[in-house]
C-alpha cells in the first residue's frame, strides 16, 4: 500500500499548542493515541469529519493543518477515440 500523499501540520500544531501530547489531541478529537501517531506520520489519512474535529483543536480551517500533496493531472482509464 502506497503512502498518503495527505501532508499534515499536526507534530508541529503540537508543539506550538503548549507542547500538546499526542493523547491530549487523541481526546479532544475523540480517537486513539495510535490514530494520530498513523495520521502524523502519514500512514493514515483521516475522514473528514476527522480532519474538521483536529483542525478545530487548532482554531484553524483543515487547510490551513493539512495539505494535499497529490498530482493535480486528470488521468483518463480511456483510450483515445480514432
């Protein structure tokens, strides 16, 4: 399984956030502490609902903690028509 192009603030969110523990975000935002462990390192990305829940932790939009780091190119299954 390929890694999450989905990058994320959060360790450093943390730190600037009176050095958050990683269990102190894991109960604001209702999940595990193995859950933010995955979503920080990129292993996990989370559900939407997710990402509103740890940004609003923050006070900041989900823009603003995570980033897309994907291809912005539209790729086609189809051939092309002759």
């Amino acid at each position: 399984m390929a890694k999450t192009e989905l990058k994320n603030r959060i360790r450093r969110l943390r730190f600037d956030h009176d050095e958050m523990t990683q269990q102190e975000l894991a109960n604001r935002a209702g999940v595990t502490r193995q859950t933010i462990i995955a979503i920080e390192a990129s292993k996990y990305a989370p559900s939407l609902m997710l990402a509103f829940r740890i940004s609003r932790v923050f006070s900041l939009k989900v823009e603003e903690v995570f980033e897309y780091q994907g291809s912005d190119k539209k790729e086609s299954s189809q051939g092309s028509a002759s």
